[in-house]
C-alpha cells in the first residue's frame, strides 16, 4: 500500500547484475562449444558432465573477465553489507550526501483520493470485524481514516487490490462494502436473512486468501453460513 514494495523490489534486484555475470561466465566458458571437450556416456542413464570444475576457474579463456567482473562485484557487496562503517570511516564509499530530487510531488499519503481512502477503509474493516483478518495493516487503515484533502490527488487506481480496479469489480460481479445497503442487492441461494454478503464476500476472500490462516483457508467450504464459521476458526488460530 505504500513505497515498501517498491523498495523490497529494487533491493533484490540489485543483486541480479551478479547472477547475470555468474549465468553469463558458465555459457562463454562452454566447453564443448570453445573447446570441442565431449564426454561420451556409456549408458542412456547417466548424466553427461559440462566438464566445468573449480579447477577449471583457473585456466585463462574468453570468460574470464566476466569471471573477475563478478568476483570483484561480489566483494563490493559484501564490503558493503558487512564492513560499510569500517569502509565508510576510510573513505573508499560514494559520498554521504544524500541527493534530494524535489519533482514537486506529494507524500502518497496526502495524494489518495477521499474515495479511495474510504474504499480502503471500509474493506479492511469489514474483513477483519467479519472474518478475521484483514488486507492491510491497522496502522495504514488508521492513517487513511484520518484523511485530509487531497491538492494533487493521485489520478487512476491507488490501490494494488484487484477490487479496488472497477474492471475487476464488474467481471467478478462483486459488491463493494461502501456500496448503501449493499445486502438488498445481493441476491443469494437461500431465504435466511444475514447472510446475504456472503455471496459477494466469496470474491474477496479467494483473492486475499494470501492473508488467511493456512489451516482455515484449507478446512473452511463456502456453505450457507460460512461466515460465522470461517470468523470462529481466524479466532481460534489467533488464540492458539
């Protein structure tokens, strides 16, 4: 819901380069291909080897300099998740200063929309009063609830969740919880009232089953009443 994604992804993906070198090094120093090496198999069961050993990192050929690319990257990141102090101290790091970039943006917070904020809301408080869990954390909801006018607010969908997409919404037939007197428009298989939700409650469930206890999302079966049963089982999961 906010920036942590983001920097989840770029943190991973700053190790990629290393895995390319490393991918990169064991095709050019193909063997079979640069240096003609072919290791007949005697029978059909066995696996041929690619005659790439420790020993060979040692013989000079066309990969080798990716090789010591790589090593050499290896290093750096190492240095600079175990040692970045000692190195920062000695000066053999890039500049302390941080680069400020203004684009004239606000914080995301202060860019979503009333109506977002509100869909948001709503949803993760009606999951978590109803079934027991919830999409987003208590303290995101809590600082959505407290919102304030947006200037510039964001223009499209704020939100990853595929229910907050109105595409999504129409093609899975789901009724949103800020919808006024959503029950009166859900119609469902029985004549029981109270349980009317749970028809459209079913969409949003299987598209946040991520969030769900294992054991519950693996015991519990879309019947009549579900809801009451599904609550009970998030509660004794949480209590056990």
């Amino acid at each position: 819901m906010d920036d942590k994604m983001t920097m989840n992804a770029m943190t991973l993906l700053s190790y990629t380069p290393i895995m390319f070198l490393f991918n990169g090094y064991w095709m050019l120093s193909n063997r079979q291909m640069f240096a003609n090496t072919v290791n007949q198999l005697t029978y059909s069961t066995e696996e041929m080897s690619s005659s790439h050993f420790w020993s060979t990192l040692a013989d000079l050929n066309q990969a080798t300099p990716m090789l010591m690319i790589a090593v050499a990257f290896v290093v750096i990141i190492m240095m600079r998740v175990f040692a970045y102090e000692l190195m920062s101290s000695w000066g053999f790091t890039i500049s302390t200063n941080v680069i400020e970039v203004d684009e004239n943006l606000p914080l995301f917070f202060k860019s979503v929309k009333l109506s977002d904020a509100d869909w948001l809301v709503k949803e993760a408080a009606y999951l978590e009063k109803t079934y027991e869990f919830s999409f987003a954390k208590q303290s995101l909801v809590d600082r959505l609830d407290a919102w304030e006018l947006a200037k510039k607010p964001i223009s499209g969908i704020a939100w990853y969740n595929l229910l907050a997409n109105p595409a999504y919404v129409r093609q899975f037939n789901y009724i949103q919880v800020d919808v006024p007197q959503r029950e009166d428009l859900i119609v469902d298989g029985d004549d029981e009232e109270g349980n009317d939700c749970e028809q459209s409650d079913m969409v949003s469930i299987l598209i946040n089953l991520a969030y769900v206890k294992e054991h519950v999302a693996k015991e519990f079966e879309f019947t009549a009443g579900y809801s009451r049963t599904f609550g009970e089982g998030m509660r004794n999961e949480k209590i056990n």
